[in-house]
C-alpha cells in the first residue's frame, strides 16, 4: 500500500474518531441538562409535596391537642352585665305605716361563667366541612356581683327605717339575680362570646404545631 493510500486511511479513522469524541461530549452535556431539569423538578415536586401535607397536617394533632384545650378552656370565664328592677310591696304592717308601701330598686348584676369541661366531655372531630369542637354549654359559676343604681320608696308617707328596709331587701338581691344567671346559658349574644373565646384557643393551639401551614373551617358545638 502506498504511501497516499496510508496516509487517507488514516486521516479517515482520525476523522471518525474525532467525530465520536465530539458526539460524546455533545451527549455529556445534553443528559447533563437533563439531569439537572430533572433534579429541579423533583426539587419542585417536593417542595409541593411538603406544603400539600402541610394542608391536612393538622389532623395529625386533633387527638394530642385534647388535653391542651381541656388546659386552656377550663379557667376561662366570660363575664356578663345585666341590669334589672326589683319591686317590693310592703305591708303597713310590717313597716308600721298608715298604708301600704312599694320599695323599687334598680341594680346591675355582673354573672360569671365558664365552660366545664374534661377531657371525656370534649370531642374534637375531623368533619368533611370542619373541624368541629364540642364541649359543654357555658354555666353560672359563683354569685354574681350586685351593684345598686337606684332606689325608691313609694308611700303615702315616710318610712321609719328606710335603710333597714332598703338593706332587708337588697340582702335578698344576689339570690333573686342567680335565678336569672341561670337562665342566661341559652343567651345567644352569651353563647356567641363563649364560642369565639374557644375558637381562639382552637386555633392558637392547632396553628401552632409543627408543620401545620394552613387550617380548614374551625366549628365549636355546645353539647
């Protein structure tokens, strides 16, 4: 073979190889694009699985959170003023008139009440529309604080004592008052404070638990 037919042959293989180092590198760097989309998406589909299960992390927590909130609802206490008239008659016997009389006081009672709550009386469910809390309806707790606005003796002439029987009569308040204290758990404007109170505290303890980022409808139930 000459000398011409060598040095042709050779530049042709030095060509092809050439050619395939090229295509090598090419290929390199086209799965090295690939892969780093890849990583990117898989980035992304992580990161969008962390904060879809950051949606419906709560529910992870329902059950743990019970305690908690038997914790912070059981001292809380909504107070409520009312104001009201009692009417007295009183007999010319009794205060030793010549007629009868009618005492009128007028006073403001303050009611205190709270939520009894345990935590075999407090449910907490995960519903397809909210998450619900059911726990017992507000009660009186203790004896409501009197405060006497006004009074009045209407008589055809004066007392002999009107402090005596001004004190005799308001003595009776706080008994008359908690019978209306009592009727006061079905109040609605009573109800309605007492649930944004416990909502409150749902919320607050829920939205802070690790990896909650987002919470459905919250609903409290008196039961």
């Amino acid at each position: 073979m000459n000398p011409m037919t060598i040095f042709a042959i050779s530049g042709c293989v030095l060509s092809a190889g050439a050619v395939y180092v090229v295509m090598k590198v090419i290929h390199f760097g086209e799965s090295q694009v690939l892969l780093d989309q890849l990583l990117k998406i898989r980035t992304e589909l992580e990161t969008v699985r962390k904060k879809l299960l950051g949606y419906t992390k709560y529910a992870d927590y329902l059950e743990a959170s019970q305690q908690s909130l038997v914790e912070q609802i059981k001292p809380m206490v909504v107070k409520l003023v009312r104001e009201y008239a009692h009417v007295e008659p009183l007999s010319k016997d009794k205060t030793r008139l010549k007629t009868d009389a009618t005492v009128l006081v007028r006073y403001s009672a303050e009611f205190s009440f709270g939520i009894d709550v345990s935590a075999s009386s407090l449910a907490l469910t995960d519903a397809a529309d909210a998450v619900h809390l059911k726990v017992r309806a507000p009660s009186l707790s203790g004896q409501p604080q009197i405060k006497v606005l006004s009074r009045q003796a209407i008589s055809a002439s004066e007392l002999i004592d009107p402090n005596a029987v001004f004190a005799d009569i308001e003595a009776k308040l706080p008994a008359i008052a908690r019978s209306y204290g009592s009727a006061l758990g079905s109040d609605e404007s009573l109800r309605a404070l007492c649930k944004a109170k416990v909502l409150q505290v749902l919320h607050t303890t829920l939205a802070g638990q690790t990896g909650v980022r987002h919470l459905p409808a919250l609903v409290v139930d008196f039961g």
